[in-house]
C-alpha cells in the first residue's frame, strides 16, 4: 500500500528518485522526486522487502564514488528495494545556500 502525494508542497529542485533493479549500479530506473510514488510499479520492486533509502551528501550526487559504493554493497546483498535521491542540482553550491534549499527538498520527501 502507498500513499498518493499529488499535493506537492515545495521545490524539488529536478530531484529524482533512482530504483536499483538489477545486478549493477547501471542498472536503475529514474522518476521525478514529484511522482517518486511511482516507483513501487517498477518491475522488481517487492513490497516484501525492505526498502533502503540513500540520500547523498553535499556537494555530491548518485554517481559519486561513496554513493556507488554503498549502492553496490546493498545490491550485492540482494535483499532490498534500493532507492537513492538524487538531489545533485540542489546540493551543489556553497554550504548556506545548499542548507536553505534541504527544508523545500524535504516537503517533497
């Protein structure tokens, strides 16, 4: 069961949800933050399995070196939904003009 989220309150910024659905990190589908809902009729995704959730830091984004790694430990595994925020257009830039974009990313999360 998911919950509808058509009132968007907020700026994603072009943010997008990535779900890891295959055996590598170049294997994922993208949706925007705003229909990030979406992802749970993507072909592999199991409701019965825990759902992991990375957000990467400052500065960084999905194909950064850490954000790959730890990507690829959780799929290595294989026991979990993968889904990774890509806000890489909102967290680029100097640190107090990045912290007030987090609050208006966050609604939408």
């Amino acid at each position: 069961m998911y919950t509808n989220f058509n009132l968007v309150i907020g700026n994603s910024f072009g943010s997008k949800i990535l779900f890891f659905n295959g055996k590598t990190v170049n294997h994922y589908t993208m949706h925007d933050l705003t229909a990030a809902e979406n992802v749970v009729t993507d072909t592999g995704f199991d409701l019965n399995r825990t759902t992991i959730i990375y957000i990467h830091g400052w500065n960084q984004s999905f194909s950064s070196k850490s954000s790959r790694a730890i990507v690829n430990a959780y799929i290595t595994n294989g026991q979990y939904n993968i889904l990774v925020l890509d806000w890489s257009t909102a967290s680029s830039g100097i640190f107090p003009l990045v912290e007030s974009r987090v609050d208006e990313c966050s609604r939408i999360i």
